[in-house]
C-alpha cells in the first residue's frame, strides 16, 4: 500500500504541477469560472496557479510535503466556488462539454481531489516516501521530524 500511496502522490504532484502551469500559459478559461462576486479573477487565477505549483512541487520535498498537502487542501476548497459557479450558469469553456452531467462528475471528483490532499496530511516514512531531493541532501535536523 506505502507503495501505491507514494505512485499516487507522483501522480497528484506532477498533475496538480500542469493544472497550475496552464492557469498561467491559457488563464482565459479559469477566469470565465471565477464568480463575478470576487475582485480580481484575473490576479486570483494566477494566484491559484502559483499556489498548484507550489503545493504539487511541496508534496515531494518530504520536509514540507505535510504542509503542502494541507495547502493543497485548503485551495481545493478555495477554488469550489468556481466550480460550482460553472455549473450553475452554464459556463461554456472550450474543449469541455456543456452537458449537465460534465458537472454532476465534476463537482463530486473535488472530494476526490480533497481526500487526495489528505492522505498526504499524514506522515510518511521517510525512507519510502517520494522525493525530487536525494535524501541524502535532506539536512537531518529537517528529517528528524519525520518518520522513520
């Protein structure tokens, strides 16, 4: 399982890491989303997708991958509102259909996504878990913290 757990935490990292990257390269498509309520939607898609950066990159420096995983949680939550906000007014975007049952997967996989994030809330072994950082590189005054 410890096996799996850390395959899937590649798998959100590096998937989390491209979903920021495309709020910044196409951020036309988050911007339509974001509820007109907020200011800024513009400033806000990019802060959302610097903060998927940092989080998908967080998760494998185990030191911080606690605290990634939390912020990743956090913005999960954060970014429900334009979910949901797509969903209520029939947002079109381009390359996603326009069906409502688009939105009835859509909006339940974001529990998919926050469960995700909380399974890395947890700690990890040290030696098992992912890491772009040799482990060897890792000051132990840092590592002492974790799991052995």
């Amino acid at each position: 399982m410890k096996n799996i757990k850390e395959i899937l935490r590649v798998v959100l990292s590096v998937s989390i890491i491209i979903v920021g990257i495309t709020h910044f390269l196409t951020p036309e498509p988050y911007v339509k989303i974001v509820p007109s309520q907020l200011p800024y939607p513009l400033g806000l898609v990019y802060l959302s997708g610097f903060y998927e950066i940092l989080g998908g990159i967080g998760l494998l420096v185990p030191p911080l991958s606690q605290a990634a995983a939390w912020g990743l949680f956090a913005l999960f939550i954060a970014v429900y509102p334009a979910n949901i906000n797509m969903a209520v007014n029939h947002i079109k975007l381009e390359h996603i259909p326009n069906s409502p049952w688009v939105h009835v997967i859509r909006l339940p996989f974001q529990a998919v996504l926050l469960a995700w994030a909380w399974w890395y809330t947890k700690p990890s072994d040290q030696e098992e878990q992912a890491s772009i950082i040799p482990k060897s590189l890792i000051p132990k005054e840092l590592s002492s913290d974790l799991p052995k």
